[in-house]
C-alpha cells in the first residue's frame, strides 16, 4: 500500500536553519492549497508547535529509540492520514543521533535513520554562511555517504548576494545535487528562545502566528515549490499505527494540564487516553480549577519554572490537587513533577510529594534506558523502557520516596529517579505513549475505579 510522499528536512548541522526552512515550507505548501503532515524526528516538543500552527493540524514526532523501529512506519502512515504530502524536519546534523557503546551509521534516532526507514529524499539545508564552491564537497560527501539515505536536492540558506548565489549553483551543478531554493539572510526573522530552546508556540501566542507567516512568506518566495512536491517520496512499512482498543466502562474524567506552563505532550497521549474510553478534558493551571468531576490528572512536561508565581497563586486548584492525589491516579513528567513538589524555586506549589524544586544552570539532556522500580497506576515492577530527560531544574525530596525508575548512572551504578506515591508516578523522564499503550490503557482503569 503506497504512503504519503514526504520530504525529510536535514542539515549537516544543528543552527542550519532546519526549523525555519521546515515550519516556512510546510506553511508555503499549505497556502498553495496542499494538505501537509508535519513531522518531526527526535524527541522535540517545541517544534511540533510551529509545525502545527503552519499545517493547521497536529505536529507529531517520528523517534525509533523512544517507539522502536518497527513503529516509525506505521506512525507516520497515522500521523499523514488525510495529507497528501508531509515534511519531516530532522534533528542536529543528518547522520547525528543517540550516542551508543557501539558506532553505527546511521545513528539510531538520526534524521539520516528515519529518512532511509521511510524511503524519504533529503531535502539538505545547507547554511552557505563563508563557502562558495566547497559546497560541492560538502554535497558529495552527504549524497555518498550512507547508501540508502538519498540527498534529493539543497536548499542555500543565507545567501550573501545574487553572485554568491550564483557561484553556490554551479558548484552544487558539478556534483549532480539540484538547488530548489536559495533563501537570502534574514537576520530580522528570529523565534524568542530560552533555556531549552524556542519559546514555546503556546506562550508566544500571536507573535508566534507573525513568526509563522514570516517563515512562511520567505520560503514562498525563495523555494521551488512545485520542484519540493516533485521530488518528495515515501515507502513507509508497516499499516497504520491505531489506538484504538476496547475502551473501559464509565468514561471517566481525565483532566490534562495544559496552557503556557505545561506543554510537553506527545498527540498520541490523547488519543490513546480517548481510545481507552476517558473523556479528556484539558485546563490551564495558571488560572483555572480541576474539571467537573476529575478521576485522573495528568501533568505533562513544560515551562512552569517561568511562571511560579502565577502557579502558586492559584491556591484553589494546588488545593483540589493535593486532595486529589490523595486518592486517584495522577501522571507527571518533567516540569508536572516540579509542580507536585512542595515549593518551586520558593513559590509554594501542591504539596504532594515532600520537597522543593528549583532552577539551576546545568542542562540534563538525553536518552535513558529505565526499569520500573515498583508497581504504580501506569507500569508493572521490573517493566523496561527507553525515554528522554531534557530539563535545568532538580528536585530534592524532603523525605524517602518510593523511585519511579533505576536507571544506570555513569561508572555502571544504579541510581532511582522519581516517586511513587499513592497513585502519583512522577518523574523526569518523557516516554512516548505509542510505545507503551498498555500503561495508558491501565492509567484510564485506575481512573474509571477511582
């Protein structure tokens, strides 16, 4: 069965112009009346949001050490349902991705990886910032590297001059790669960031709209739109991913934290929620209470560290919560669980787990391999999984807790991270739910008892 065709969005290196070349051509292809999937390799949060506002539908990520790889296919055939093309926007450089004992090419997780996996051509962003002709060499060392991983065309970003266009064009000419754009430097167009990256989609509100369409109306007007739909391709494995299951009795409340401080979360959850028979229901913490009858709470990952003042003056929802993990099932990752803590960087929060969360300078980044460390509302003791810690604050418990995880520490040790408590499982770590459908399934039982 034929997939969507995509093009895969890839750079020699991370600061190339990925995002923008990505998010500029996904909303380009919209305007032009085009249906786009956006897709993002890797573990992302924060781009997906772009995506999405330029696609007008959900950004989804393709990550083979979150899901496996045997789920990248049918993932994508799910995510591209309804669009007759998709633009995948990869991470760091092309062939970059987990660092593993063992060196392998391509890496798993790599944009290199998922675009081989899905017979996808490269579309390489190359930021042509002091070369003219060794952009040849650049070109031919990508286009032969890796069997398999097919480099379709290049797009020139931040060209210097009409003559410096010209000069790049006829080196890529000599080594066979087609230019299907050549994007002038636009030091005026920029996305706030921050400390993990891009403010986030949700936070930047209109600006993040503006910034869209800025995106949007450069890659119009300096990519080869009708070459882009020509050349994209795909041969994805696999039928599509479905969360579809047996849903449970009752269709219990779960009430999913979102707004500007916590916007971490993979599509899939919702779904997968839904698909079990809970009747999601979001709300912001910042201003709003529990909904109408809340049998689970689910805090996902995000930015409160920016706004705990705003968190901690809303005293009646810390409130609800406290007395609601007293009793039901509550899932917090990353910035859900510095929330759960007794204070934030001084800012009382809900008070559930003993401690306090703070800031710091220091950046925890990457893929950990995880066992479960006991029972809990989501996995079964001595349960394996991979997921991904990406966060500069750290917690300090106040007393001993039950860890949600083991994971491995450098030097072979085995160090516990998390809590579990009551029915909270809170914790650092991000996993994707397509990879472990069981544990949502069993979070919506524990909410339709509760």
């Amino acid at each position: 069965m034929t997939s969507t065709p995509a093009v895969v969005i890839g750079a020699p290196s991370s600061g190339s112009g990925k995002t923008t070349i990505a998010t500029g051509l996904i909303g380009a292809l919209r305007r032009a009346g085009r249906r786009v999937a956006p897709f993002k390799v890797g573990p992302d949060f924060i781009d997906p949001g772009y995506h999405g506002l330029a696609a007008g539908r959900p950004g989804r990520n393709l990550d083979p050490v979150l899901v496996g790889e045997e789920l990248i296919g049918p993932l994508y055939r799910h995510g591209s349902v309804g669009a007759d093309i998709a633009v995948i926007e990869g991470v760091m450089g092309l062939f970059d991705g987990r660092i593993d004992d063992q060196f392998s090419s391509p890496a798993r997780g790599s944009t290199g990886q998922v675009a081989q996996m899905l017979g996808a051509p490269v579309l390489l962003v190359v930021d042509v910032r002091g070369q003219s002709q060794t952009i040849a060499a650049v070109l031919h060392g990508f286009s032969t590297y890796l069997r398999g991983v097919r480099i379709g065309g290049v797009i020139l970003n931040r060209v210097g001059s009409a003559r410096h266009e010209q000069v790049l064009r006829q080196a890529c000419e000599t080594v066979g790669v087609p230019v299907l754009g050549a994007v002038p430097r636009h030091d005026d167009l920029s996305v706030p960031s921050r400390h993990l990256g891009l403010v986030t989609a949700t936070e930047h509100g209109d600006e993040a709209l503006a910034a869209v369409a800025a995106m949007t109306d450069l890659v119009a007007r300096h990519v080869d739109l009708a070459a882009v739909v020509a050349l994209a391709d795909s041969a994805a494995p696999g039928t599509a991913w479905s969360p579809e299951q047996q849903p449970v009795v009752g269709r219990p409340v779960v009430a999913v934290a979102a707004g500007k401080a916590f916007t971490f979360s993979y599509t899939e959850y919702d779904e997968l929620l839904r698909a079990a028979g809970a009747d999601v229901v979001p709300f912001d913490p910042l201003s709003d209470s529990l909904p109408e009858r809340t049998a689970a709470l689910v805090l996902p990952g995000g930015f409160p560290e920016q706004y705990p003042e705003e968190l901690s003056a809303n005293t009646a929802l810390r409130k609800q919560i406290r007395g609601l993990a007293a009793r039901a099932p509550v899932h917090a990752e990353c910035g859900g669980l510095t929330y759960l803590m007794s204070d934030l960087d001084g800012y009382p929060m809900c008070d559930v787990l003993a401690g306090s969360a703070s800031f710091t300078r220091k950046l925890t980044l990457g893929y950990r391999d995880a066992v479960a460390a006991g029972d809990s509302t989501l996995y079964n003791e001595g349960q394996r999984l991979t997921g991904h810690e990406f966060h500069r604050t750290t917690v300090h418990f106040a007393e001993a807790v039950q860890p949600a995880w083991l994971m491995r520490q450098a030097g072979d040790r085995t160090a516990g991270e998390g809590a579990v408590h009551a029915g909270v499982h809170a914790s650092y770590l991000h996993t994707h739910p397509a990879a472990q459908p069981d544990a949502v399934r069993r979070f919506v039982e524990h909410a339709a008892v509760h």
